[in-house]
C-alpha cells in the first residue's frame, strides 16, 4: 500500500479530492480493474478517462473531468519522477528488499514469497525470481529465468533458455538521454496448457500485464512485447513478432517471420501468412499475406497482375528489339560480315 500523500509527493503534484487515502496497486487507464492507481503517459490515454475505473488518476489539468475519486495534477509527466514512483511500488508489490534462494536443489534459485504447486520439474539452471507463483505440473527446463511477479497456470511446460517477465520497451523523453526506459511493474501470466518452446523472449507489462491464453502453443525464437495479450488456443511459429499492446484473440495462427505493429488486434480464427507485416487491426477470419499484410486473396491476384504486366512488357520489348536492330547490333553484324569476307 502507498499513501496517496507519499506518490503526489514523488511526483510532485497536486491532490483534488479526497475518499481514498491509499492504493494497492497501479494499471492502466484502460482496464477492467475497479481501483487502483493510473497514470496518463500520452494524449491518447485522456481519451479514455471517461471509461477508466481508477479510484486515483494522476496526469494534467484535464483529469479533474474525470470520475476518479483522486487525482494529482501534474504539468507533465517527469521521467525520474515517474520512475522514482514505479520503482518504490515495485520494490514493495514483489518485496525485493527481501531476497534469497529457498531452492532445495543446488542447480535451481527459487526466490522468496512464491508459491509452486505439486508436481512441478525443474531444470538446472532455472531460476524463478521473487513473487512467482506457479500451478501443478509444470515442467520448466535448463537454463529458463522466470521474472519477479510472473504468473503460471497449471500443466505447463516451458523449454530450455527462455526469459519471461523482461523490462517492457517503453521509453520517454529524458533529461540525461534521449530516451529514458519507464520502470515496468506488470507481469506475465501464463494460463493453463501453455506449451512454450525454446530461446523466447516475452516482456511483462508496463503497467498492466502481459498474458499468454490458454492452450496456446508457442515455437522457438518468438518475442512477445510488453502489454500483448494473446489469445486462448493460438499457434505461434518460430521467429514471429509482435510489439507492445497487440493482441491475438482466440484460435489465431501466426506463421514464421512474421510481425505485428504495437496497438492493434486480430480477430478470432485469424491466420498470419510467414514474412508478413501487419500494421494495423484486422476482424475476425482474416486471412493475411504481406508486407503490408492485407487479405491474402487481394494480395495474390495483386501479384497475378504485376506478373501479367511485367511479362507484357518484356514481351513488348523483346518484339521491338527483333523489328528494330539497335546500331551497335548493326555494326556488330557489318564487323562480323568483314572479317568473314578477309578470310575466305
């Protein structure tokens, strides 16, 4: 719990109103969850203040229109200030002051404060980090680091050399550096029957979670961004990518190479062909091809044409080469006819 006094302190804002005098928790504007603290990074997050449930909101003058029961009017959002904050709430969400290896195995470190069902196999080399809470029968292999906080489901395996719960990508303008990485305090959950295979790499939330659905299986050499939410029952192939904030709703193949552009969704029982770029949503029973991806069938009657026309063309020229002798194939000729005549 942080004192609502103590984070306007930090952030050095001002408080209007009153109700709630501390939080358990910070998410995102955008959330189902009822309460808890949220912070407007962008303009496109005071869109949403009419729909959010947080009982504290700290961002511009423009909050004060919102139903939050609290919130701390700041100029502008101040990296070291934001980060001073979320690095406070981190340490205290997965106690990090508070540290140490509870493995009975020599070859596993399992931190303080999770908690791990029956059933369960590790791997040397495993490492699960404080705040892991992890269901029965799940199967984690050599080498595979679990970050503070992540969430396993039941009957799960994991293969060799994964990191799972990495620092989100998600950067403001700083005072130091161009770029300054804001402090994420989400997780990763993994629901039930997940099947996760070799050297993946999925990045927890930055302020929300990362979740990986039900049933969905995943190939080797994936990254998966900061805030994605895939679906239940989804296929990923090998080296596929996708930014921050997509999401994949349920039955949705992804095949190899393939990547998405952050915020934006594919609907259910959607497939994404290998290589293909998708920069913007698609409904459910897409069928995608491409860079930029588009419904597959578009794109190959958008090559059948190409193909047609470049063929045309080269027929064309080909004909106007043989009716029309271009000089330097005239003098080639006339150079072959001389020599042919000197030795006769």
């Amino acid at each position: 719990m942080i004192k609502v006094s103590e984070i306007a302190n930090i952030v050095g804002g001002d408080i209007e109103g009153d109700g709630i005098s501390e939080i358990s928790f910070i998410r995102p504007i955008r959330s189902s969850e009822k309460g808890g603290l949220a912070i407007v990074f962008a303009k496109k997050d005071l869109k949403a203040l009419s729909e959010t449930f947080a009982d504290v909101i700290i961002g511009p003058k423009e909050i004060l229109n919102s139903d939050a029961k609290v919130k701390i009017v700041i100029d502008q959002v101040d990296s070291d200030k934001l980060n001073h904050l979320l690095k406070v709430y981190k340490v205290h969400k997965y106690q990090l002051f508070d540290q140490g290896n509870t493995s009975d195995s020599a070859d596993v470190y399992i931190g303080k404060h999770c908690t791990i069902g029956q059933g369960c196999h590790f791997m040397p080399g495993v490492k699960i980090m404080n705040g892991v809470t992890i269901g029965d029968n799940v199967a984690i292999h050599a080498n595979t680091v679990i970050k503070e906080g992540t969430v396993i489901g039941n009957n799960v395996t994991i293969d060799s050399n994964n990191s799972i719960g990495n620092f989100s990508f998600e950067y403001m303008a700083g005072k130091r550096n161009r770029y300054e990485r804001v402090e994420s305090v989400g997780r990763v959950i993994i629901e039930d029957d997940v099947e996760i295979g070799c050297n993946n790499t999925i990045d927890r939330g930055t302020l929300g979670d990362t979740i990986i659905g039900k049933g969905t299986k995943i190939d080797n050499l994936v990254q998966i961004g900061h805030d994605c939410h895939i679906g239940k029952h989804c296929l990923l192939v090998s080296q596929a990518g996708f930014a921050g904030h997509t999401t994949l709703e349920d039955n949705v193949i992804v095949h190899g190479q393939a990547g998405t552009a952050g915020n934006l969704t594919i609907g259910r029982n959607s497939v994404v062909k290998a290589k293909s770029g998708v920069s913007h949503s698609f409904p459910e029973n897409s069928d995608l091809f491409g860079y930029p991806a588009k419904d597959a069938r578009a794109y190959y009657k958008n090559l059948a044409a190409l193909n047609r026309l470049t063929v045309s063309q080269d027929k064309a020229k080909q004909q106007n080469k043989n009716s029309n002798p271009s000089t330097e194939e005239t003098a080639a000729q006339e150079r072959k006819g001389l020599f042919a005549n000197l030795f006769k």
